[in-house]
C-alpha cells in the first residue's frame, strides 16, 4: 500500500511558477511509478507527467513539455512538479498517483491516488 498527500497548489498569475509536491508513505513507494493527473472542471481527467521507480524515465504530456518538470526523491518519499510559465488552461485540481506498472499515460493503470491540490491560474 502507499498513501500520497499533494502540496503546493495555489493562486497564480499566468507566466508564474508552481512547485507541486506528492508526500508519500508505505513501503512500496520506492517500486512505484509516479504520475500527475489533472482535472478541470467538466472536464475528464488529464494525464500530466509521470515518472519511473528510479526516478531514470520521464514522460510528459504535449500540452506541458517543456514547461513542466517531473522528479522524484526517493530518499525523502517524494515527487515533485515543478510548474513554470504557467497558463490559465493549467487551472485544475492536480493529483498524484502511484502505479507498479511503469510510467504509464491511463489513469485506469494507477490504483493508489491522493486527494489532490488546487491548482489556480488567472490571466
């Protein structure tokens, strides 16, 4: 089992920076992938970045690459993602995720989820 907390969600001016955290507690974190999802009002829910076990693979999704970077810690049990150039398209409920599976894009593959961290963009 692994349970994980998101942080560092806020407001923000578009062009601004956000640096999202995932806190993470059990002992199969260190084997699990990492991904953030995000979702919109109304919208379904959004693949973001994600990030392998050892922290060696990345994958991101169109609309973030080269804005967003994803990296994790496993020494201190957390992933982070940093956010800059920030866009009001951006605004979304972001939640991390863990898979044992890889760095896969289908929400439907992670099965331990945290309760998500507002993320506000304002133009």
């Amino acid at each position: 089992q692994v349970q994980l907390v998101e942080s560092g969600g806020g407001l923000v001016q578009a062009g601004g920076s956000l640096r999202l955290s995932c806190a993470a507690s059990g002992r199969t974190f260190s084997r699990c992938a990492i991904g953030w999802f995000r979702q919109a009002p109304g919208k379904e829910r959004q693949f973001v970045a994600a990030v392998s076990s050892s922290g060696g693979v990345t994958v991101y999704a169109d609309s973030v690459k080269g804005r967003f970077t994803i990296s994790r810690d496993n020494a201190k049990n957390t992933v982070y993602l940093q956010m800059n150039s920030l866009k009001p398209e951006d605004t979304a409920v972001y939640y991390c995720a863990g898979n044992l599976w890889g760095t896969r894009e289908d929400s439907e593959t992670y099965a331990y989820w945290g309760q998500g961290t507002q993320v506000t963009v304002s133009s």
